[in-house]
C-alpha cells in the first residue's frame, strides 16, 4: 500500500499531517477511481440500453466495463496508487457492472417472458455474483480465482444477448427464453463454485516474451474481429468450461495415481 504510515483512516480515504499535526489532508487517488467511475458508468449505461431494447450497446458497455475493470487495478499496481478505498469501490462497481447489468439486460431481452421463473433465475445469477465479490474480497489477491469471475460470467451472458440480436431472430421464444434463464442459473453458480480458474493476473505485461507471442496475439485479433460477438462467446464459454475440466482431470490423475500404487 502506498498510503501515509503515518496515518491511515478505516475508510481507506489517504490522510496525512501538516504543520506539527495540526491540520489534515484528506483526498482519494484519482486516476484509479476514475477508471472505476467509468467501468460503473458503463454498467449503468448497459442497464439503460437494455431497458430501452439496443442490446448490441448494452453488450458492448458491459465489455467495456470488463475493460475498464481490468485496467484500474493495473494502474493502481503499477503507479502505487492501492488504497482500501479504491478496493471497496471497485467492488461496488463490479456488481453494477457484471452483477446487475448482466441480469437485467437478459430480463429485458426476453427472460420477462417466463414472468417468475425469468425474474427468480436473473435474481440468482445477482445473488452469486454479490457472493462472489464478497468471497474474493476475504480471500485476496491470487494467481487463480476461487469460482469464473464476476466479468467472465457477465461476457457470456452479454455475448449470448449480442450474438442473438446480430443474427437479427427478434424476439425470443418461450423455449429460448427458458434456455436462456438455465445458462444464467448455471453461469451463477460457476461463480460461486470452488472450480479453480487462472487468473489474467498472474499474466507479466512488463516482462520479455518469444516473439511467436506477439504474433498469436495478431493472429487472435484478426479472428475476433471477423465476428466479434460469436467468437467472444466462444473464448469465454471455453473459458467458463476450463474450471470444471481441470477439476475432472485433476481427479482422474489422483484416481489413476491410486490405482498405479
């Protein structure tokens, strides 16, 4: 933390000392918390867009969230600009931005169809995501994540919506709407599994890598923009499928390790 040790408020806002201890200081780290604020506005922006039918745009703000989401913590990091503050407030906007948004923009697709059963299913994929901020909020900073992460569950569902909505179907059938709301429930409760999944974080920007790195990097960015919203889906529900496949193969070694004794 590179917050005074002098003094340190419990809200994490930085404190310092002036003139003997006579006169304080408050104030927040801007740069950070004003990513944050923009991954928030664009949560919010999505929850509009979606209320008002443009699911293309809502999709898109919540993948602009994911962006802005994963580039404060990064400046945070490298600008030494970490404050307990910031923490709590980028957890507030996450829920917006991958808990709330998401739900509500598959509401307002054509989960309000199935009258209870679309507002319990958008109502469990909520609770999950709080649940998930909240268990990784005690558990801290690691190299992989405890259950998908809040943004990763968020992409699917707004990939699903996007795809959808390109193809031009309009609006959807009961049947589609009821598959819908099961991928929502299962996608909840991936966030709230004990399913290891690697964390981007672990990834090192700063270090060298071999060039074929960069050029796989080219090669992906061609792809994905060939058709944006069918191959995001496809890379997150990969993505959402590696949890639950290493935990099976991780068993299936123990199992084949016991019998060999």
């Amino acid at each position: 933390m590179s917050e005074d040790p002098k003094l340190q408020s419990v809200s994490g806002v930085d404190e310092s000392l002036e003139e003997g201890g006579k006169s304080r200081r408050r104030g927040i780290y801007l740069l950070p918390n004003l990513i944050t604020t923009g991954a928030l506005f664009a949560g919010f922006f999505a929850i509009v867009a979606g209320m008002n039918g443009d699911f293309i745009a809502a999709a898109l703000a919540i993948f602009v969230a994911g962006l802005l989401d994963t580039a404060d913590g990064r400046v945070a990091r490298w600008t030494k600009t970490e404050s307990r503050f910031g923490a709590e407030y980028d957890s507030l906007s996450d829920m917006v931005a991958f808990g709330v948004a998401p739900a509500l923009v598959a509401f307002s697709w054509g989960l309000d169809s199935l009258g209870k059963v679309g507002w319990v299913a958008t109502f469990v994929y909520m609770a999950c995501a709080a649940l998930r901020l909240a268990r990784f909020n005690t558990q801290g900073d690691n190299k992989t994540f405890t259950g998908l992460a809040s943004p990763s569950a968020a992409a699917i569902i707004a990939c699903l919506v996007w795809a959808w909505t390109d193809f031009g179907l309009g609006s959807p059938s009961i049947a589609t709407a009821a598959i819908m709301a099961v991928v929502i429930v299962v996608v909840g409760l991936l966030m709230v599994s004990n399913f290891r999944y690697f964390s981007p974080k672990a990834l090192d920007l700063k270090g060298r890598v071999p060039f074929i790195t960069l050029v796989v990097a080219v090669l992906v960015f061609a792809v994905l923009f060939l058709d944006p919203p069918r191959v995001l889906l496809l890379l997150s529900v990969v993505y959402a499928a590696s949890g639950p496949a290493h935990h099976a193969w991780r068993r299936w070694r123990k199992r084949k390790q016991r019998v060999e004794v």
